[in-house]
C-alpha cells in the first residue's frame, strides 16, 4: 500500500507543479508527473529504511513531498537550461 501511495503523491505534486508553472505541454505534464513520482519513491524509500511497500509512516510521506518537489525543480532548471 505504501508504494501505491508514494506514486499517487508524486504523480499529483508533479501535476501541481505543472499548474504552478504554467506549463502548457502535454508531454511537460507527463514529465513532471514521472519526475515527481520518482522523487517521491526515492526519498519516501530512504526514509522509511528501504520498506516501500508496507505501510508508509507520516515522516516518510513528507520526505517523499520533499523529494518530490525537488526532482521536479531539478528536472525545470535542466529543462530551462537545455532550451537556452
């Protein structure tokens, strides 16, 4: 149930941060919902000691927000800076 958890998380903050962006580009959509998705599963695994798929503790869904958030900026500034 864990791991079921950290993928919706992760899909639906990289779909918020399309809407924060404003981004238009369905395949931008997409990518931002596969960055959030594995931010979340990385950090959410880390925290909660390598178990992902058992329950998921309240700290390691932050941490898995956390990730989430910052795989998707990683993944706009490398964007950012490919297009320039």
């Amino acid at each position: 149930m864990g791991l079921l958890i950290l993928i919706v998380v992760g899909a639906i903050l990289g779909w918020l941060a399309t809407i924060i962006l404003r981004v238009e580009d369905g395949r931008s959509i997409l990518a931002h919902a596969i960055a959030g998705v594995a931010g979340s599963l990385v950090a959410g695994m880390i925290a909660g000691n390598g178990v992902i798929f058992g329950a998921v503790s309240g700290v390691a869904l932050l941490w898995a927000v956390l990730g989430a958030a910052i795989a998707i900026g990683i993944y706009s500034l490398v964007k950012q800076y490919a297009v320039h």
